[in-house]
C-alpha cells in the first residue's frame, strides 16, 4: 500500500471545492508561493482550495489518478462537496483532463492553465492527419497513455 496524498489547504465547507494538480516538477506548496491560497482569501471567495502533491513516479505508475479518486474525489462528494472542480497547470492540466475522461462526472468542471497536450508524437500525428476529426488512431497510438 502506497502512503497516503499529500495536500495543502483547508476545508472550511465552502460551496465550491477546487482541487488542483501541480505541473511536472512542482508541488503542492507550488501554488502557496505562486499566490492561489492568498487570492483566494484577499478576495474572499467562497471556495476551498486544496492543492494535491502528485510526484512523476506515482504518475508514470498510473497509480495517481486512482488515489487521487480515492482519497479526494469520492471523500469530498461523502462530505457533501456540492461543486468540486479539478484544475492543474501542464501535467496537472492534462492529469485533470485524463480524470473527467477515466471517470466522467466525478468532478464538475475543470480548470486548466496552460495544460500539456500529450507527446509531440501523438499531437504531430493528429495535425497531420487534419485535425482531431481526421485523425484515425493506430493501436500504438491508442496504448499511449497520454
């Protein structure tokens, strides 16, 4: 058994819950410093914002999204979280999006910033191809986790 996630932030029971997954190379206290936690406050929003520490191994070994389910997702739906949201920046972005297409519903939106697209491979075998509607995915293609 794997240790359990790591998160900063804090559950006052706000209405919305936002969730987010750091970059590759990044960590939870990432977006303490980039200034989320202290927005969130300045303004007064009513919105919980917990950030998630996902490192590249736990990722590479498709063991984050499952946990990340498990110990946040379904948790905060069991607490009565009435709007949760997933957002992350690059890797955390496409993490987010790998999440609502794994598990469509789990979460109500999404926040992405700047999120990574997938291998140069895959994003240069769709523009070939003429965009995502002419794009015929080989079997190799399809086994590519992103």
């Amino acid at each position: 058994m794997s240790a359990p996630l790591r998160t900063l932030g804090r559950i006052t029971g706000a209405p919305t819950r936002l969730v987010l997954l750091p970059g590759a190379h990044m960590n939870a206290a990432d977006f303490v410093s980039a200034g989320f936690f202290s927005a969130i406050t300045r303004r007064r929003l009513p919105l919980d914002l917990l950030a998630v520490d996902l490192d590249l191994a736990m990722i590479s070994s498709g063991k984050a999204l499952p946990a990340l389910q498990e110990e946040i997702l379904s948790p905060a739906r069991a607490q009565g979280c009435r709007n949760l949201w997933l957002g992350g920046i690059s890797l955390g972005g496409l993490l987010a999006l790998c999440q609502q297409a794994d598990s469509p519903g789990s979460v109500d939106g999404l926040c992405l910033l700047a999120p990574y697209p997938g291998s140069r491979l895959t994003a240069d075998a769709i523009a070939d191809a003429g965009g995502l509607a002419h794009w015929q995915p080989s079997a190799e293609q399809l086994a590519d986790c992103e």
